[in-house]
C-alpha cells in the first residue's frame, strides 16, 4: 500500500468517526429537547421560591450547557488538529502530484492556524 493509500485510508477513518460524532449528537439533541421542555414547565417563579434560588437554579443549568458546549468545541478542535496534519503531510510529500491536496486546499482549517 503507497503512502496515498494510506492517506486516503485515514481520511475515510476521520469521517467515519465524524459521522459516529453525528449519530451521538442526535442523540444528545433529543435529550436536550426533553431537558429543556422539562425545564420550561419546571423551572418558574412558581416552583422555585425566592430570586435567589432561581438565580442558583438557572446558573447551574447555564454551566451545565457552557460545559457541553466546551467539550465539543475541544473534541471538534482535536479532530481538526488531526486533519491538518495529515494533510499538511500529504502536501509535504506530494512531490510532483502539484499542492497534494487533491482538489481540499485548506478545507480543515477553519481559521485555526495550527493552534
């Protein structure tokens, strides 16, 4: 197998694992939108007594959805990490194939710079 192959190889793994990402995702919108009816019926001035508790109430739920989304950006920013550098190692040996990009360019940058 030629290292083209093998690049190849690696970036039908990387989608697949995307799409597994996706799959979870669904899944994690359906238990969102049963969270947030949940909350919008629970959650109120006549449920919750005083300001206070509601501010501690809504504050840890706000937390609880910052963390989720931070997650997912470090997961999707790994995944990126892994992509460039599989492609900026396809570029690199490329040769005489022109940028080795083979039609991407830049596609999994996403104005990251490498970071």
């Amino acid at each position: 197998m030629n290292r083209n192959d093998l690049y190849l190889k690696m970036l039908d793994a990387t989608a697949k694992l995307q799409q597994e990402i996706a799959l979870m995702l669904e899944a994690r919108v359906v238990e969102a939108e049963k969270s947030r009816n949940w909350i919008c019926h629970h959650i109120n001035s006549t449920n919750l007594e005083g300001h206070e508790h509601q501010m501690k109430q809504s504050g840890e739920i706000h937390e609880y959805v910052i963390e989720l989304i931070d997650g997912l950006t470090k997961m999707e920013n790994s995944l990126n990490r892994h992509m460039q550098a599989l492609l900026r190692q396809n570029e690199s040996g490329a040769g005489a194939e022109g940028d080795g990009s083979n039609g991407m360019g830049n596609l999994f940058s996403f104005g990251e710079d490498g970071k």
